[in-house]
C-alpha cells in the first residue's frame, strides 16, 4: 500500500491518524503512517510545546504532524470571560436540569475547572501554530477548511505544508486556491465537523475538481483495509482516519479516564451516532448516548453558534467525563464506530488495515477477470 | 468486470439498472447489466402486463426483473376513494396553496385524472407480482424489504429470486432468515427511500452479515466505474443503480414529457438533494427544487404516513409534471445527481463505466505495488 503520499511526507504508509492523543499519534508515526495531534484539547500553548517534546522524543524520527481548529475568519473573539455572558440563561439551565436528570454528580469540591475548551478560540489556535512550527512538524491540518492567508503562510515559511477538510468541491477549489496543499474530503458519514454529501461520492468529485493541483485524503467511513482500498480507488491518494483510534490501548495512557467511553464505543453499532450542533455549534457526527438524546428532546433550546456552543457544554463534558457513565458520553465518532468491538493495540490495528487492504485488491484483481 | 453474480443471473456484467422506463431497463439488459422496471407507475396490472410483453419483445433474449413496493406487513388498505378520506383538509389546502405559489397551472380541462398511485397499495403491488411470474423475469425486487412470506414463496415456485432492499446489516439479516435471495444495501446517499448509514459502512457490514448467504449489490452513490470498483473492493457481488438512468435518451422514449426534470436533474450538483418524507411518508432522498423547500417551510404540515402521503402528492405530481418547469420537480434521485452532467444513450453510459472501472482497478493495482 504505497501512494504519491508516501513520498510526499517521508511515510511508508498513505494512512493519516487524526487523535487528540500523543501516545496514539506517536505510535500511528512509529509504524509507518502520520500521526496527527489534535491540539484543541490544549488551552494553554505551553502545554502543548511540553506534549510535542515528548512527541519528538517519541516518534522514533518519524514524521507527524498537529491538527488545529481554526475559522478562516475570525469569529467572535475574547477571553472566555468576556464570550460567556453571551450565553443565554436558558441554555446554562438547561444544561444544569438535564445533568442531573442523567445523574451526572457535579466534579468533586476543589477540582481544578477548565475554563472551557479554548482551542477552539482563534487566538488560542494562532497561538498552537506558533509553538507547533518550532518543532519538526511534516503538516498542520485545520479542521475547520482554510486557516487564514497569514497562518498558510506562515506554515510554508517553515517548509510545513497544510492540510484541509472539505465537505463540498467547491470549498476544495477555494482551499487550493488559498495555498492548502493536501485536502481532506470529509464525508457524511465522518465523526466531528461533517457535511451532507457521503463519502463514495463526495471523493471522486474532489478528485477531479482538485486532484490534479492536491492530493486529496480520503475521510469519513475509513476503519478497514477494504475502505482504504475503496478509497484509493475512488482516486483519494491517502486516507484520514480518527474514530478507529479511539478505540487504542495507546489512548487510555494519555487519557486513563476515557475506558467508560471506550466501553460505550466498543458497545456501539453504526445506527448509534448523530449529527448535531451540540458540540460546537456547528454540524459534528457525535455518538448517540442519553446526553445527545436529551439534546434533541423538545425542550432543548437550539444549541448556540460557534465558539459559544462549546464554551457552553465544556464544564458538561468535565463532569460527564469524570462521572464515567457510558450511556453518557459526549464524543464526536463517525459511522464507523460498528467496527469498534475492541481495544486494540495500535500497530495490530494498522497490521489487520493492511491485511484486509491486499483481499480487497485481490478480489477486485478476481473481478476484472475475464 | 465479472462476479459470480453474472453466472447466477445469465448476465455479463453485475450492473443492475432500476428504472420506471421499460425503455432504459430494455438497454440496460441489452448492453449486457440486468434491467429493472420498476412498476410502482402501473395502477393496472393489465398495462404492466402489456409492458412486460413489449419487454419480453426487445430484450433481445437477455434477462430482465421487475422492482415491486410493497411492505411486508399490510398497512393501512382499501381503495384510493376510501383511504383519500383520511387525508386532513389541512394537508389539501397547503398542496393547494403551494402549487398556486409555484406558479404551476391546474391540469387542462378534461384530462384524465389519475387516481392516485395505487402501486404503493399492497393488492395493487400484489396485482403486479402475479402478472410479472407470467413472464419469463429474472428478479423480483421489493423496494421496502421483505415482501410477506407467501410471496416470496410465490416467487420461489416459479424459480424467481426475490431481492430486498436493506438500509441496516440487522434488516439484511432478517430478509436473508425470511428467504430473500439477494441483499441490495442501500446506502444514506442513494435516491428514494434511504436509511441513514452511508455505502462506505452500510455495504462492507451487510456483505459481514449476510454475504456468505446471499449476494450483497451496492446501491446509492454508484454512476462511474470508479464507484463501482470500490463497491466491489468493499465486497459487494455488484451494483444497483438507479439515478444513472434518469438521465437518458432512452427514459424520453417511454415518458417523453420528462425533459424538464432532465435539464434540472444535468443542473443539479450533490448537494442539491434532500433526505424528507414527503414523497411516500416514509424518508426518501428527492432532488431539492422550490417544491421540497416549500414542505420544508415552517408552515408546512408534517408528512402523513404511506400511503396517505403519496396519494395526497399524486395530483400534484401530475401537475407538476405537466407544467414542465424545471425548478418544481418532485423526483426521487441520489447524490449522485451531481454526475449527471448530459443526456446520454444507456449503452454510452455503461461504455463509460466499465472504462473508468478499468482504470481505478489499475490505479489500484499500482498502489499495491511495492
């Protein structure tokens, strides 16, 4: 399995690992693909340069790369002092009521409360690219389509290319009009910021409206080799994938917390996800649980815009992460999560990828037999 | 391009084409696929009787199937006079009202009205299984699944296999335990009545579930050759398509009235469907015009139930259809639509499939490479 990708970035595999986790990502780089850190989850850039020391330590000298939440305009802007008494009293209560409907406890007396989840604030997100650049990063991917002109050049400064998600060609064309050098199609099916078009058509369609002038990753409903091959047959270069490694040994060393989400992935079928604005305020596929179905009741108000929405729900998910209750989990994860039905080690997961990916190219080698 | 699905059918390529036309599914048979005709359009089993005569006249010897709608537990019956009762005189007066707005003209006096679309009543969709086990047809497909036992049995006494459509691995299941020889997985993208997991999951967990038993045929997002290779790298035994052939020489021929829903579907891009129940009270994927965003309005009433919905919307359909405006269209399509760019003969078009099949197998070829 081996793309124009591969020489691009320096990886013997075209298979890209999005993961909030170091561990996950640094053992996604260590056997062959790219792994990518997510860097929302850190509000404080200090944090972050610590995590991408280790990182570096860690990746056996391969390349990886980090992935940022950046608008391409700046939305809203503060501190999140000044953004929360944006937020209505009738969504705090909301949210109070249906914690303890759920019997989530609040955090216990002395807990260190984040102030939200402030990667998603632009300031914040400048701040990662400028503490990511200083180390030997192969990409910086932004979530949420374009960064701004200034961030992409500032990447390409640093020889650093940047990655895109698309869910639409014609915000492929503008991301490669804007100087984005890998676009990542983000199908329907996809966990977190997701569109409306699937995948199967969805890439073909990127391809031809980008593929000449980008390579182009294929996201949303990638978990085994045959979709990888699909895939590549449907002309991605690559693939991008971040529900299978929710489901690592790897992510519980950063994030020892996270086994009642993992149960609650592992129990999942690929019926049990939705795709809502609870999270941040703008579309992301999350995993159905009694929180999102409390959500979609009809007294919930409608959840807030981006950056309000997240600022609102982020003490939420504290207390829900900390409560460990598995029918109540605040996670974005894609349709794929049906193929979650156990906690794998990284490299088995990218072993069996590789496996499943040579039957599917030699049954469609059988195919075109005669 | 060659599965075991064509030595079970006679057939030289595993391209199923459903189609209302017996035009289209005539060429679709002749160029060497399987040709559907659907028969949800035949209030009269005497005329589908009369057009599978006409079928068994210019399929030049080559199979052919037919595609019923039919529940598998009788709903709600009786004939168009009494079930037209329980339609709300809310639900008239907003079809009333709308068309009015559209600016789409009552039908010229004295035309002969059509009572509805008695296809979706189950006597009538029994009606056609009886007339079509007359012919010498190679499928009987059922649109919402199952058909009940005895027709299954009906169809097995005459050497028919049965197909269903599956929207979840678990309704696969069911239909293979209730004796439905071939699966057709029916992916979030496709046009018509759709579930929500999209064909990159949906088809890789229905061949897990059932495909040692019964083949699994790809539907929704399939119209090139590239999407039909990945279809069958994700374990499909071939493709069902069904947008492919709305745009068609051959579609004219039978319903020559249909240029104006061509040039919007040739105008349409992916992103121009919507995923709602107005059609037939069950969620089915249409192509967006002012007509389905009318319903989506906040002063439209919700959809009834089947087959409550469709009777309501069949006069309306027929005057839609007669007012030939291109920007009111009430037509199931997939997101696929956005590949729709002319209208070509059906032989063209599966010319151009199996090239481009060609080629992403040897893409994929060259990927495995080193």
């Amino acid at each position: 399995m081996r793309t124009a990708l591969c020489d691009r970035f320096g990886i013997d595999l075209p298979i890209v690992g999005f993961t909030p986790s170091e561990h996950v990502a640094a053992a996604i780089s260590r056997a062959g693909g790219l792994g990518v850190l997510g860097c929302v989850r850190f509000n404080d850039a200090a944090e972050l340069d610590k995590v991408l020391h280790w990182m570096d330590a860690n990746t056996g000298g391969k390349p990886y790369g980090v992935d940022v939440v950046m608008p391409s305009t700046v939305p809203t802007e503060g501190s999140s002092v000044d953004l929360t008494k944006l937020i209505p009293d009738e969504h705090r209560a909301f949210v109070e009521r249906t914690l303890a409907e759920l019997g989530v406890p609040e955090l216990p007396e002395g807990t260190d409360e984040r102030a939200g989840v402030l990667g998603w604030l632009h300031s914040v997100a400048r701040s990662h690219v400028e503490v990511a650049l200083e180390h030997p990063i192969a990409l910086i991917a932004n979530a949420l389509g374009s960064p701004p002109p200034d961030v992409i050049a500032q990447a390409h400064d640093h020889g650093v290319p940047v990655a895109a998600l698309a869910g639409k060609a014609e915000h492929a064309v503008r991301h490669v009009d804007n100087g984005v050098d890998v676009v990542v199609a983000q199908g329907y099916e996809a966990g977190g910021h997701t569109g409306e078009i699937a995948s199967m058509v969805l890439l073909p369609e990127i391809v031809d409206a980008v593929g000449e002038r980008a390579p182009v990753l294929a996201a949303g409903g990638i978990g085994t080799g045959r979709q990888a091959a699909a895939a590549l047959a449907l002309g991605a270069e690559g693939v991008w994938t971040g529900s299978l490694w929710l489901a690592t040994r790897e992510y519980l060393e950063t994030m020892p917390e996270s086994e009642a989400m993992q149960r609650a992935l592992v129990g999942a079928t690929s019926a049990d996800t939705v795709r809502t604005r609870i999270y941040t305020g703008k579309p992301a596929r999350l995993l159905k649980t009694r929180w999102t179905e409390a959500w979609s009741s009809p007294e919930a108000p409608e959840p807030l815009p981006m950056p309000l929405q997240n600022l609102l729900v982020a003490p939420a998910h504290d207390r829900i992460h900390a409560a460990a209750d598995p029918s109540v989990v605040s996670m974005p994860v894609g349709q794929i999560v049906g193929r979650l039905t156990e906690i794998r080690a990284v490299a088995d997961v990218i072993e069996g990828l590789l496996a499943d990916f040579e039957s599917a190219v030699d049954r469609l080698d059988g195919v075109r037999g005669s």
